[in-house]
C-alpha cells in the first residue's frame, strides 16, 4: 500500500531525487513519509507524519549522497507516528530498512530479538526485520573477523534474515559503511529502472521514476537484486543462482502520469475516457480470439476482482450471460478461496484489476493455480504481479491511473468483458462495431456543458446523509459500483440495489427528499426499473434518472447514449462526475479519500 523509492548513481542529489520521486507516488500511500541518504560511511534518515506532497525538499538540506531511498506509509501495524514512519534504523544504527508488505511472524521473531539486546522504538513489524538483518551481520561480521560491511557480508545477512519471515514484502536495505543498496521481493512489487551510466532506481511503482527512465527490470517473488558499483546482480533467493534480466522499454510517456491542466486526478482521468475506450478496443483481434477460446474450452470460469473491479466482473457475468450464452462464476478475490474445491485442472480464472497488485486478487489466482486452473487477467498495469503471473494477460492500455478512485480502467475492463462476451458468441465484429460506436457516443457526451449539468445536480444534494442507486440486468451492478463511487469520494452514505429487491426491505429507507439513481437501458428492463423509480418516488424520493430517454418519473435527468449491451459503460460515467463534483462541494479531496489507498497490496 505504501509508496517505495531508492536510487543509486552518480548523482550526489539522491535524497533530494528520492522525495522528488515519492511525491509521484502519493497516491499510494499517504498518512507520513521518510527519507534515508547513505553517503558510504554514514545514513542520515529523516522522517516525518503529514503528507509528502507538502513538503519543501530543499528545506530538508539533505546531505550530499549518491544513494538513498524513501517511502511513504499508509498505517497497517501501528497508528499515524513519526516514529512508526520508515525507514526504520536497527538498534545500533548498523541497518536501515523500508518496508511494504506484513511480516506475519513478527512477535515471535521480536521476543528472540529483544532477548538478545535488540530495543525496538516502533510499533511496526519493519523494525523486526531491520534487527534481524543487523543481528546476521553482526555474526557474519564476527565469522569473518572483519569490521567493515562488504557487499557480500550484507547480502549474506539480508538473505538469512529473509528466510526468518513468514509473509509479503518488498524491502530496502541499506548498511553503514557500506554504498549498496539490497532490494528483495516477495508478493509485495518492486521494480528497477535502469538510468544513464550506471545509475539504478528501485521502486514499488513505475511512475516513481518514469521522468529519469524509460527502461526497466521487473523483480519477480524471492529474488533480490543488489546494487553497487558493479551495476544491479539479481539473484534467485531459493537457489541462490544468479538471474539475466531483460530490459523492457515503458510504452507510456511522463506526462501521462501527470494532471496536466486539470486540478484532479479524478477529473482527468474521467475524461480521458474519451479516448480510453478506443484504445480498450483497438486489441489485436487475435489475442481477443484466444482469450474467447480459453474461455469457452474451460470447465468452469471465474471471473474475480475486489471493489469496483469485483462489480466489473458481476457485469462480465451478464454480458456472457445475455451475448454468449455462457454461465460465469463470480466472486471477489478475497472470498474466492471458499469455493477452491470446485477449481479443477480445465478450470479458468479472469482476474480483473487495474493494479495488477491487489492482494486477495493474488490470492484467488495462487489458489486457482495450485489446483491446476488456467489463468487469465485483464490488467492495467503491464509487469504487475497479475500480468507475471498469468498465462494470458490482455492490457487494458488505459494508461497510468492515479485517482483511488477508479474510473478509465473501470470502463475499459468493461469494454474488454463486452469484446470477450462478443468473441464468445463468435460474433467479435458486431462488438467491435457495437463499441467503436459508443465509444464515439462517450466522445461527444463528455463536454463541459455536461459536466456543469451533473455539478447542478451535484448543488441540489451535496447535504443529504443517504442516497440510493437501482439498477436492473447488467446495470445492477453498475449501481453497486455507483454506490462505490459515491462512498469513496463524497463520504455520503450510499447503497446500490438490484430494483427488483425494493419491496423485499431497502424501500423502508426512502423517506421524502432521498436522492435515489435510476440507472436505465433501453432494454427489456426499462419497464420494471421505470417502475422501480416510480415506486422510490411515491415514497417521497428525488429521482435522478440517468438513461438515454427522459422519463416521467426522474426529476433530473442525466442523459447517457443508447448503446445497447454497451450500456453499463455509459451510466457508469456520469456517476463518476457526481461523485467528483460532490466530492469537490462537501471539501473533500477526491484523489484521495480518507482511509483509502490506491493499490491494497494487504490482505
Ligand atoms: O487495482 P485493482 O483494480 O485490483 O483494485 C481493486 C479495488 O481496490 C479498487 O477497484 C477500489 O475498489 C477502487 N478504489 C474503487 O474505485
């Protein structure tokens, strides 16, 4: 969950360079942050709470160092202290260490530590594996009768350590006395980007450093890379064999990453659907075509993510459903492992994520992996551990999505779910068409004009405490994932319902002046969700409809194009602008809602 960042090179501004890195990488974590620079001979760390973005680097006056890392935390063991912000010293001062990931072991490994002298100031689980780092190199140091920390003393004792701990991580270690710098992962993602002449950057997150390089390493579960002098050497941490990396070149640019004219993520990233949905599309048919057949050869498929990607995937189930005809399992990723018994070796897994990193995700496809399934992802982020892991990944090429919350790749795992559906049926160009035509129809609706149409709405509402969303067919859970949206960024308390279910209890909540969504397509649901709305209205509702006709019944209307199965796509955007423009009115920042971070690597 928290932001990772080191580098090594020629350049005796690593600190500075580190923070300026990390502050890229806000949005993955963000209640404090830390810095370490190493010039060789001693490590000056500095830490802080607040968030990174407000900090002036130069008043820091760091010391001058070509190596140093940085991170910034999002709490999991421990609250919100500078003293629980990395990076963590050791007890004498002998070993800094960063940290992403939970060390599940940690209590028991810190009752052994404090036995032998160790003192601990935190209340992290980091601190353990820094002392435990220190004290294999105290005894490596003493088996060696040498005093000073040679790489290979500290990869020794890097290594020792690491087969101490239970759990997911990504570390960073660094010794006094000693300018390289060791990184090891296992489940939590690290990756190197390679610099000019000999320089390295190491990082749980390409756009960290994307502004210094284009090339990059991708560090895979139990392998380690060390850095020094000689450049970076990968190593297998199971067989100790040493590891040829390929450099792959990043095919999106800086900018991308960056709001540009915007003054959020959120909002930029809701706009670039104009152009993100096309690119979903514009595949190479073959490997739509593959992916079609793995699923309609599977005995048993899976469709599993978690948050709004868990709602993309019970979307995939209606559009297999309605287009091909075929019955998906839906689950999300952290209950998919109750149903491991029906996973057999013809089973298939579609893990969808934007992150490519999300733990009970990862989970579900280790799971379906371990029982002989196939895997599959649909992905954002090409190199993540989901891409790593599957036998097929498709690229949601939506480029680099910042805001927590998520919107272009939502609508671009939708495009690809109706592609697939499509290929399914062996009917691929009726859903390319279909596509091609909507995503031309989102191109026209996303004007400024109709942004300041929903920011209207937005004005009526911004005070109430609930509100609800309905939807029938392939739009019920769209309106789960509108409540999603509007909890996370508006803080209102908001709950999606399938329409039909109404009358079995949530129709006890309405009371007069509650805003209710209807989401509506031009289908065979329209008559019953129209009847749903009415229903909501005549206990005192506000109706905003959203859906390619006005209706008696809204009292606003959001118009969204008639696309046909298409049509999840579409009412899912103008709820994206509510949220934001609700977000903006109640103060909150939508980039980052509270308690929320964007990639949840913890299970
Ligand atoms: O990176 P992923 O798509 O796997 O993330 C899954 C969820 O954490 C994510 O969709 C979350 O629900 C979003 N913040 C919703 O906007």
């Amino acid at each position: 969950m928290c932001g990772i960042i080191a580098y090594r090179g020629r350049k005796k501004t690593a600190g500075n360079l580190v923070l300026t890195g990390l502050k890229k990488l806000e949005y993955r974590g963000y209640d404090s942050w830390g810095v370490a620079v190493n010039d060789g001979e001693s490590i000056s760390v500095c830490k802080k709470t607040g968030k990174i973005g407000e900090l002036n680097i130069a008043d820091l006056k760091l010391p001058r160092a070509s190596l140093a890392m940085a991170h910034s935390r999002w709490a999991t063991h421990g609250g919100v202290t500078q003293k629980n912000a990395h990076p963590h010293m050791s007890s004498q001062g002998k070993i800094v260490v960063i940290h992403n990931g939970i060390i599940e072991n940690y209590l028991e490994l810190k009752k052994k530590l404090v036995k032998k002298g160790h003192t601990f100031h935190s209340e992290t689980d980091t601190e353990v594996a820094t002392n435990l780092i220190e004290e294999e190199l105290t005894l490596a140091l003493k088996k060696a009768r040498q005093s000073e920390v040679s790489r290979e003393l500290l990869l020794h004792a890097v290594q020792s350590a690491l087969a101490q701990l239970e759990g997911r991580y990504a570390f960073l270690v660094m010794a006094e006395g000693c300018d390289a710098l060791v990184a090891a992962r296992r489940g939590s993602p690290l990756i190197v980007g390679v610099g000019e002449k000999g320089e390295y950057f190491v990082a749980s997150d390409i756009p960290a450093f994307r502004k210094y390089t284009e090339h990059v390493m991708y560090l895979d579960d139990e392998e380690l890379v060390i850095i020094d002098d000689k450049g970076a050497e990968f190593i297998d941490m199971r067989t100790q064999k040493l590891l040829k990396k390929r450099i792959i070149k990043i095919t999106w640019k800086s900018d991308d990453a960056e709001k540009g004219d915007f003054p959020h993520f959120m909002i930029k990233e809701i706009m670039e659907q104009k152009e993100t949905i096309q690119r979903a599309i514009n595949q190479e048919p073959r490997l739509i075509q593959r992916a079609a057949a793995m699923i309609n050869k599977a005995f048993g498929t899976y469709f599993v993510g978690c948050g709004t990607a868990g709602k993309v995937s019970m979307v995939g189930n209606y559009l297999f459903s309605k287009i091909a005809h075929k019955h998906i399992n839906v689950e999300f990723g952290s209950e998919f492992p109750n149903f491991r018994h029906f996973i057999k070796k013809g089973s298939l897994l579609l893990a969808i994520s934007q992150s490519g990193e999300t733990a009970d995700t990862l989970e579900a496809m280790e799971v379906a992996r371990e029982k002989g399934a196939k895997l599959m992802t649909l992905v954002n982020v090409e190199g993540s551990s989901m891409d790593r892991m599957a036998d097929l990944s498709i690229y949601l090429n939506a480029g680099p999505e910042k805001a927590v919350a998520s919107t272009k790749a939502t609508t671009a795992q939708m495009t690809l779910l109706t592609l697939l559906a499509y290929a399914c049926a062996d009917r691929l160009d009726e859903g390319r068409k279909l596509l091609i035509e909507t995503a031309a129809k989102i191109n026209d609706m996303l004007n400024p004009r109709y942004e300041a149409h929903i920011r209207a709405i937005a004005k009526k509402i911004d005070k109430v405490e609930s509100m609800y969303v309905i939807g029938r067919g392939m739009n019920y859970p769209m309106a789960l994932e509108a409540a999603i949206k509007l909890q996370e960024v508006s803080y209102i308390h908001a709950e999606g319902f399938a329409g039909g279910e109404l009358k079995h209890g949530p129709l006890a909540l309405i009371s007069k002046g509650t805003p209710c969504i209807a989401l509506v397509a031009n289908d065979e649901t329209r008559a019953e969700i129209i009847s749903n709305a009415t229903e909501v209205k005549a206990r005192g509702a506000y109706v905003i409809g959203v859906g390619p006709q006005n209706e008696d019944v809204f009292d606003e209307w959001i118009r969204v194009p008639d696309v046909g199965n298409a049509s999840p796509i579409v009412t899912t955007i103008p709820v994206q602008i509510l949220a934001y423009h609700l977000a903006l009115l109640r103060k909150n920042n939508p980039d980052m809602p509270r308690n929320l971070a964007k990639s949840v690597t913890v299970k």
